[in-house]
C-alpha cells in the first residue's frame, strides 16, 4: 500500500483480523481493536492502531508485514505494550506530517 496512512482507512476495519507475513510457513493473526486519534492540526495527524495476538508467537518489536483482506500488505512498526491471559497487545504509532 503507497498511500499514506491514516486513522479513516482503519474504522471500519476494527475487529478483523490481520495476518503476521514474517513466516510463511506459520502465518498468524492480529485483531486490530482500537483506533486511538493523539492529534490532529492542519500539519500533523498522530495516532496508534492498537492490535491484540496469540500468547504464541510472540511478535517482538520490530517492522513486521502484515496482510488484511481489504487492505492489503502493510509493513507496520509493532510494539508490544502490555499481556493479558489470552495472548499479548501491540501499538503501531503513526506521526504524519501532512
């Protein structure tokens, strides 16, 4: 995906899953669960999408493809910000200069 990213091109796709490219061969999903808008001028747009994964694999910080099946390959940098009993939550910060 070339265009920039932006909190709209997210909305409608909060509850679905993203599947994590790294390994082919053991291909697993994200669930994107929150859109959190930190700024927003007429220069700048600051927001997070915030996912939540298996407890296994653990993604570690890093650039990591992910492929959603509307919007396709996107190449996100993932931090891993906090673990619950069901697996583990991930931030994708975003600063846009517009």
């Amino acid at each position: 995906m070339s265009a920039q990213l932006n909190p709209s091109m997210f909305t409608e796709y909060v509850g679905t899953p993203f599947d994590v490219l790294d390994n082919p061969s053991s291909t697993f999903g994200l669930t994107l669960t929150n859109i959190v808008e930190h700024v927003k001028t007429e220069r700048q747009e600051v927001f997070s999408l915030f996912f939540h994964g298996p407890s296994a694999p653990f993604v570690s910080q890093g650039i990591h493809t992910l492929n959603h099946s509307h919007l396709g390959e996107l190449e996100l940098f993932l931090v891993p910000i906090g673990q619950d009993k069901d697996g583990f939550q991930y931030e994708a910060a975003f600063n846009n200069l517009i």
